[in-house]
C-alpha cells in the first residue's frame, strides 16, 4: 500500500481522506543553497529526500494523523 493511498484521520484539523507525502523544509531555500552554495544545495536537497518526508495531513500538513479504520474503532468504542 502506497502513501497515498493510505486514509487518515488528522488530529490537528479533524481532515478525513488520502494522506498526502510532505517534505519538510523549503523549496525555496533548497534554490538558494544550490545557487550560492554546491555542497550545502546537495545535503539539503539529499536531507529533504530521505529523512525530511513523511506521510501528512494535506489540509494543514500536520505528522499527527491516525490510520481511518483505528480512528473509527476509537470512536465507536468510546460511544460504546
């Protein structure tokens, strides 16, 4: 199962739907290394790629997001 095809429920902005996968950092400061500075454009490009990704809310691109279905069985047995 891919990232985007995974539902969540997210915590921060009660969003239901697809996770969406988000960089963290700035495309604009990735530019602005590789133009003024090789080295540092290709450790923060390599850092943005690998450890700087996760699978986030799309809506308000939050990390605090819950599987759908382990969401709906929290709910159902807390009205329970």
């Amino acid at each position: 199962m891919g990232l985007l095809s995974r539902e969540i429920h997210c915590t921060t902005c009660n969003f239901e739907g697809n996770a969406k996968t988000i960089h963290k950092g700035s495309l604009a400061v990735e530019i602005a290394l590789w133009l003024c500075f090789l080295a540092p454009g290709f450790i923060y490009t390599i850092w943005r790629m690998t450890a700087g990704k996760y699978s986030g809310c799309p809506q308000c691109k939050s990390e605090r997001v819950v599987d759908l279905k382990k969401w709906n069985e929290r709910a159902s047995n807390r009205a329970a």
